[in-house]
C-alpha cells in the first residue's frame, strides 16, 4: 500500500493534475477579491441571486475563497505537488539517468562482431537497414559516426 501511493505520487500525470487544480484554484482566487471585508462579499455576492446559481458570500466564506492562497487546502495542493515533483525525480527520472549513462556508442567494428548476435550484409544501405529497424519498434539514436539501437 505504501509503495503504491508512492507510485502514484511520482506519476507526472497526477503532478499535471495537481498543477491544474492549483491553476484552477489560482484563477478563483484571481476572480474573487481577497482579503476583503465580510460587508463586500455581502454585496458583490449576495444569498438571493447567487452567480452562477451556487456562488454566494456564505459559501465563499465557508471555503476560503475570500483567502484562496492561505487556505489549509490550497497549501497542501501546494505541498502535493512539490512532493510529486521530488519523488518523480528520485523514483522514476534518477533511476532512467542510470540507465542512459549505461549505453555507449560502439566505435569500433570489432565490438560489433563480439556481439551474441551479428550479421554482415552487403545487400542493404543503411538507410534501408535502419527503415527495418524502425519498422520493427527498435529505437535507434544515431550521431554522424555512431549508431546505438535499443
């Protein structure tokens, strides 16, 4: 259980979705003036005709919109969010940084040939080659001399 809720706190689709709630929250907090007496809620906002039929000063009151960025609410959206960014970096972008750091580039045709599994074709251009490759779902990342394929 408390692998799984790690898990999920380092996914960057529920950071994304923490980032639009707090995004949300901000452009309600930006609407809505802040810090304000109780008597300008009472008339920008009144109980008889609620805008947008639901939004009135008591219900901005009873959920901290007078005060959005202070609220105990908004701060742990705030506090979500960074701890997702920092578990997504230690659990998911630190351990792929080993992993890249793992792949080199052969240089040499020698090392090639050490390979398990090598074949030699004069058939092909390496276009065409490559072309196969990508066709078969193999990643190849190439510079001007070197090819790595995964």
């Amino acid at each position: 259980m408390k692998q799984k809720s790690f898990r999920l706190l380092a996914d960057l689709r529920f950071s994304i979705f923490i980032l639009l709630l707090i995004s949300l929250c901000s452009i309600i907090g930006t609407i809505i003036e802040q810090d304000q007496s109780i008597e300008t809620y009472k008339i920008n906002y009144p109980l008889t005709n609620p805008i947008f039929g639901f939004l009135s000063w008591d219900r901005i009151l009873q959920f901290g919109l007078d005060h959005v960025y202070k609220t105990w609410w908004f701060l742990t959206l705030i506090f979500l969010f960074g701890l997702s960014l920092v578990l997504c970096s230690f659990l998911q972008q630190l351990p792929s940084l080993k992993i890249a750091r793992r792949c080199q580039f052969f240089r040499t045709t020698d090392q090639f040939y050490r390979l398990k599994i090598s074949t030699t074709s004069t058939h092909f251009s390496l276009n065409k080659i490559l072309s196969n490759l990508k066709k078969s779902q193999i990643f190849n990342f190439s510079t001007k001399k070197y090819y790595l394929l995964l």
